[in-house]
C-alpha cells in the first residue's frame, strides 16, 4: 500500500499522471494509483477504476495504461455485489478490464518512482510495465521522493507535457513551494496544503458504510462528453470540484499548461454519451475524507450492537 506522505501521514486516493509523449506519434501515457486498501476505501479503488474505462474510451492502450490498487474490494465478502465495483449510484461496472500491473503487496513507492521514471530493472513484482520513454526507497511517497523523481523524468526528456492530479487530504503539501516552474508539468490537488478532501455517493443503499466515490474525482469522471473532453481546458476539469465541499482544488507548476484541451491528455470519446455537464447525482453533502473512514466502522459497531440486543431478547425469551 502506498502513502502519501509530508511529515504527517497524508491519505491518498486517486493520483493521475498523464504524459504527453516528445515523440511525433504523441504517445499518451497514464498512471493510476490508488494508494489505499480495505473495503472502506472504497471510493478510492472506484475513482481509478472509472478513470480507466474513461482513458479506454478516449483511445489510449492497455499498454499505456498503468495500475496500482490492492485489488481487494471487488471479491470483498462485503460487496454487495461480488466482481462489480461502480462509482456512483445506480452505476455502470468500472471494475471490468481493468488491468492488474502492480496489485496486493507490489503497489509501493518504490515501484511508483521506477514506472514514472522507466526503470524496469528497478521494479519488483507485477506486470513489470513502465513508462517508456538513483530512486528513492522507502514506505511513504514524500512530497520532496516526488518531486525530485519528476525533476529527473524532466531531464530524462522523454515526455513533452505532464499532467499531475492528486486527490489527498493535504494534497496541496505535495507540491506547494516544491514543483517549480519550467518542468512542463501541471499538478492540481483535491485541497490545498491544510485541508482535508472529501468522499461522495456515501452510505447509499446496499453499500452502508463506504462512499462510492470523492468529489474531485467525480467532478471531472463525470463530466465526458465528447464536446465536453475536446474542448473544455485542462483546468476547468477540477474547477467544479469544491462545488459541494469545502476544500480549494489548487494548480502548480506550469500554470499556462492548464489551457490545453482535455483531449491532448486524456484522448477523445468517439461514444454518444447522454452525460450534460458535472452535476452529482444525488442531491447528497459530501463527506469529509477522514471523516468517511469512520462511517464504514460506525456501521460496523451498530451492525454487532443490533446482534448483540437480538442475542440478548432470544435469550430471555427462551428463559421465561
């Protein structure tokens, strides 16, 4: 399991780096991080899940296409429904050709920095997949491991434009005063550098417990129309993502990168699509990052209280 890390313990979620290749083929790459484990994270597994079907529909490759998840809710003997994974109510299956290159005890920072930089003789484990085109070791991702492994992708020259999203609580930590300017890389986070992020879709019928989704991600997965992805700007994906929370989605580094098109990175969805413009589904309030956590525990001790009064009534009932 991969963390997050500036000082203090960061929750990661959803992390997406796509590249824009220096080749004239203009190569698209992504890598999908889901740094989190266990059935109440849901949300963050749904998050990457969703973003590849999107990434496929918008023509990028498998083999361009990197995964990190622990892979450990679909077949949860607490999913509702075993094999599926959705993000957001009503939802279609996202779970479904998603591949598993770095899955369980593989996803590690270590593996992390050797995909983004193409080192594959420094991977251990997985599909070995890297991106084509001196690493730091350790448990945590740190905001200076990153972006020193991003510095040195720069000077590799083996991409023309990056772009970095991050939802974490904190995200903003990462790389507030750290990514400087002239790497040709744009990062924007879920909050800035003090703030949590927050989950959605959470505590819905049949999944009690666990948000399906976060609503930085959702506000950008959500929004894919074919007109929408061709033309809307890099930036104006995540503008919406504070519309129903109270964390500032942030920009860093190349700023003027965030007027490209949506379609340089992510490609273009030749489906007819009924999605209109972001809006959630559900008229639901989001909920805090840390504060879903503990929903799925809540649920928990009230499943196990109910058991324990109904033991208790059966018990004196079979006495008198």
């Amino acid at each position: 399991m991969i963390r997050y890390a500036t000082g203090a313990l960061v929750l990661l979620t959803l992390s997406i780096l796509t590249v824009a290749d220096h080749h004239s083929d203009g190569t698209r790459w992504a890598v999908l991080v889901a740094g989190s484990d266990g059935y109440y994270n849901y949300r963050h597994q749904a998050d990457v899940c969703h973003a590849y079907q999107l990434l496929r529909k918008g023509g990028l490759k498998d083999e361009n296409i990197i995964i990190f998840m622990s892979d450990d809710i679909a077949d949860n003997p607490e999913n509702p429904r075993p094999g599926v994974i959705i993000n957001s109510p009503r939802g279609e299956d996202v779970y479904k050709g998603v591949p598993k290159d770095y899955v369980g005890n593989d996803v590690t920072a270590q593996n992390f920095y050797a995909v983004l930089l193409g080192n594959k003789t420094a991977v251990t484990g997985g599909s070995g997949k890297v991106v084509d085109s001196g690493m730091p070791v350790g448990e945590f991702i740190t905001a200076n491991d990153l972006n020193n492994v991003l510095k040195k992708k720069h000077a590799s020259g083996t991409y023309k434009s990056l772009v970095f999203y991050l939802e974490a609580c904190d995200s903003g930590s990462m790389f507030e005063g750290l990514l400087p300017e002239g790497l040709n890389i744009y990062a924007t986070t879920a909050a800035n550098a003090t703030e949590d992020s927050w989950a959605t879709y959470c505590d819905l019928e049949g999944y009690d417990g666990v948000c399906l989704g976060d609503t930085y991600s959702i506000s950008w997965l959500e929004d894919r129309r074919i007109d929408t992805i061709v033309i809307f700007q890099v930036k104006k994906r995540t503008a919406k993502g504070n519309i129903y929370g109270s964390s500032h989605v942030m920009q860093y580094g190349d700023i003027n990168l965030s007027v490209e098109t949506l379609s340089t990175y992510m490609g273009v969805n030749t489906e007819t699509t009924d999605h209109i413009n972001f809006t959630l589904q559900y008229p639901i309030l989001p909920i805090n990052q840390r504060d879903a956590d503990l929903v799925h525990f809540w649920h928990k001790v009230t499943y196990l209280q109910s058991i324990f009064r109904n033991s208790k009534k059966k018990k004196k009932k079979s006495e008198f």
